[in-house]
C-alpha cells in the first residue's frame, strides 16, 4: 500500500472516527489522500497528489511541477516523496549549452542517502529531456533528491 503525506486543510474525522486536525501532517493511503486532495480537504507539499494517471504514465507536460529552478553546482531538491507509480522527470538547461552533472539519491526516511540511483549528464538549453518512467527499485526507497553535481543553471519538473 502506498502511502503519501498531506497537509490537512479542515478537520476530518478518519474511519476510526479520530479527527485529523487542520494544519496537521499525516501519512494517508494513495487513493484516500488523491479524493480527499480532489475535494479540497488537503494540501500536497510533494505534488504527488496532482498529477494526473495520464502525466504519471508519460502524457502530457500540462501538469509539470517545477522541482528545482536555475539548479547549479552544489544545488539540490529537498529530500521528495517518491510517487508510487512510475513518474517521469523532465530536465532542460536555463541557458547555454554547459555540460551539466546530476545525480539521484534515494533515501528511506528523507534525511540519510541509501545510494546514489541515477546520475546523468545534460547540455542543451533548447531541447528537453525526459526520462522513461522511474519506478524505484529499492524497497527501503521512500524519498529522492536531485543534486547538481556540475554546471547549470538546470530546471527539473517532475510529472512530466
């Protein structure tokens, strides 16, 4: 079961007719937190909640999410929560044509590297990349991070 964190923006009672004040933090099921993100009732700090399937599945760009803006060497996304259906991230240079090195960390608990996932390289500023869907093959996997290792300025969405 896949689980995702809201914020809640109205008290709600839950199936054990606890309420789950507003303004707190919960870890939900997927599909709960996408109804109850559908009508209003919760905020999604990782956007994973508003992308459609389709996006999800390699649709169409409506829906990006910026995850990091005019990224450069040393950069990197806070700690995300890791979308539990293949996604597909989206990078292209802000400007120029400077080779610019990126890694993917994956982490358990959103604070400490498991290992480092992916690491790419990118030189255009006039093509984007988008890559195949990711699906996370670690289990303990929870949370990524994008760190610019060289070179930018780089913008990365995800949901694309």
């Amino acid at each position: 079961m896949a689980l995702v964190t809201v914020i809640m923006l109205r008290d709600f009672p839950n199936s054990f007719g606890i309420t789950m004040p507003n303004g707190s933090s919960q870890r939900l099921e997927f599909d709960f937190a996408k109804d109850l993100y559908s009508k209003g009732f919760v905020s999604d700090p990782s956007g994973v909640l508003s992308l459609s399937a389709q996006d999800a599945n390699g649709g169409d760009f409506s829906t990006k999410i910026p995850i990091l803006s005019g990224g450069v060497a040393g950069n990197s996304t806070s700690w995300l929560e890791i979308a539990p259906y293949p996604e597909r991230l989206m990078y292209i240079l802000d400007s120029g044509t400077t080779t610019t090195t990126f890694s993917i960390d994956v982490s358990a608990d959103g604070s400490t590297s498991l290992a480092q996932a992916y690491t790419g390289t990118y030189a255009s500023s006039s093509l984007a990349e988008v890559t195949p869907p990711i699906l996370y093959s670690n289990p303990q996997a929870k949370y990524f991070k994008i760190s610019i290792l060289s070179g930018g300025p780089i913008t990365f969405y995800r949901g694309a």
